[in-house]
C-alpha cells in the first residue's frame, strides 16, 4: 500500500470517529489544502479536517497538533481528537504576561446595545455584563460608557466594555472586550495600556487559528461562538455546534470560557455539557416579558457545575 493510500484510509478513520460531533457542511468552493505524505498523520488530519467541513486555516492548525500528537504519544488513534494545550504549541500556565484573572465561571453574561439596556440587566442580576455600543460619533461613545459605568456601580456585576478600550480605562470599567478584527487593530502599546490599567481582557474566537491568536495575549477568558445561528450580526464562519465547542472547551480548559451565540434557556443544558463556566446572551434576555424572572431562572441554571477548573488561575 502506497502513501498516499494509507493518507486516505488514515483520513477516512479520523472522519468516521468524529463524523456525529464535529462534522460542518463544507463552505462553497473550499479546497482541502495539501499535507506532506512524509509525515502521514499531518496529511491525513489535514484531509479530514477539510471532510469535516473545518476552514482551511482551522485545519491547518488541526493538523499540526494530530502529528504533534503522534510524535508526543508514539501512536495514533482515530478517535483521539487532539485537546492538549502543547500539541497546539499554546504555552503553560501560569504566564507572567497574562492579563488580571476573572472568576472561571463568569455565569451569566448579557451583552447589550447601549447603555439603558446594560444597566437594566446589571439591575436585574445579571452578573456580567457587556457594553457593544456601536457608533462613529465619539462624543455618543464616550457619553455612553460613562453612563453605563456610573450606572452599573453598586449592582455588582462586572462591566466589560466592548471595543473603546480608552475609555473603558478612563471610566474604571471592570474589562474591555475585543473581537477579532478590533484586535488586530490594536497597537502593542495599547494593549499593555490595558494590563498596566490592572482591566481584565476577553477576546472573541470562532475556530481554532482565532482561539490561538487569542491565546497568544494570555487574556483574562476567551469567548467561543456562533455556537447556533444568530440574526444579531453578520458571522463570517458557520455555526459551530455544541460537539465543536466541547473540543474547543478541553483544548481552553486553562482559562475561563465564555460560550456565545443564538443560545436560550432550551439548548443551554446542552451548551453547559460544553464545561464553560459563562453564557452569552443578548436576544433571550432583550426580549424576555418578564426580565427579572426571567435572569433568576438563567442564573440558577448557571449556578458552578463542576466545571473543570482553569489550571493556576486566581478567581476575582
């Protein structure tokens, strides 16, 4: 049997083993890239990552820790789906350049529009919370984050502040939130600025490339999403479902995780078989008739459920 062979009937297990949890309809036009039949397990994660409808640079990433894998163990397994930190190349805990420590279950976690509806729910017992006003005009922005942080004192939750990371520092707020794009966009200075502040950082991910970008700045919890289909923002992955976010989960297990994305209290016991510790909500609870009953039910599902603990984290 010649390599190429045996790449493929490699490839086929892979697939077969992780076809039920994993597997995503491929992406129109996407084309599996090309893995060195030198090394066999390289190749052939490659081609099932590509089978189980994975983005060329996830399964790029995938394929580099099934040989890290093999080559760590001695052996390969169909169905070990790869979730250790150092076949992903992702550094040990604890880090001297990580950002200030959250609590690993950060429970609840509303995500709102402006910032009447942030402090409502802060109000209303929602224990993390997250201003994502969107606006060009500065002087809206800024008058938006100090409402929202002079409103929110006193209730108890923690007030992340999504993108305006300037005044985030300058009002005192708990935390920034940066998604992906906002964080290419921040400069090295600007990021310290934000730990020299002692704010803690959440950082948004959608796959595993974005989950190791993340992971590189050593953040205070990395949010996991779409989980399900959401109409609230234009998402340029597909949904990843509740058998991606437990592998993603296991692989993150070292920092508090968020789960994010068209999730209600139907799917969330599903969701939570995921072992995070915080859910991202913004439509279940925008729209609830009865908004203080309806955080009461949310936070008593969200009550610590044995989550594994992050490894060396401090809780705050």
């Amino acid at each position: 049997m010649n390599a190429g062979m045996n790449v493929m009937l490699m490839a086929q297990s892979i697939v077969q083993a992780h076809r039920s949890t994993l597997a995503l309809p491929q992406a129109p036009g996407a084309t599996a890239l090309k893995g060195e039949v030198d090394d066999l397990v390289f190749a052939a994660a490659l081609q099932a990552a590509h089978q189980l409808g994975f983005v060329p640079a996830d399964a790029l990433c995938i394929a580099q820790a099934w040989s890290r894998q093999a080559l760590r163990t001695g052996e390969f397994h169909p169905e070990q789906w790869p979730t250790e930190a150092v076949d992903f190349g992702m550094a040990p805990w604890p880090r001297n350049d990580a950002y200030a420590p959250c609590p690993e279950a950060l429970g609840l976690y509303a995500v709102m529009p402006d910032a009447a509806w942030t402090i409502r729910m802060a109000r209303a017992g929602v224990p993390t919370v997250q201003l994502r006003f969107k606006s060009t005009d500065a002087a809206a922005v800024r008058a938006e984050v100090m409402a929202t942080v002079a409103g929110v004192k006193g209730t108890g939750a923690r007030l992340f502040i999504n993108d305006h990371w300037q005044l985030a520092i300058e009002a005192g707020a708990y935390g920034v939130h940066l998604g992906q794009e906002d964080l290419q966009a921040m400069t090295p200075a600007g990021l310290k600025a934000i730990k020299d502040a002692g704010l803690r950082l959440g950082l948004s991910t959608h796959g595993y490339a974005e989950m190791l970008i993340a992971d590189q700045h050593s953040p205070s919890y990395i949010a996991m999403g779409a989980v399900f289909p959401t109409t609230l923002k234009q998402m340029a992955t597909a949904p990843q479902g509740t058998g991606r976010l437990a592998m993603y989960s296991k692989l993150l297990r070292h920092c508090p995780r968020v789960a994010i994305g068209g999730i209600d209290l139907g799917a969330l016991p599903e969701v939570l078989k995921a072992n995070v510790g915080s859910v991202g909500v913004v439509r279940a609870l925008m729209s609830a008739p009865d908004l203080d009953a309806t955080v009461a039910t949310w936070n008593a599902a969200l009550k610590p459920h044995g989550q594994e603990p992050a490894a060396s984290r401090a809780r705050r």
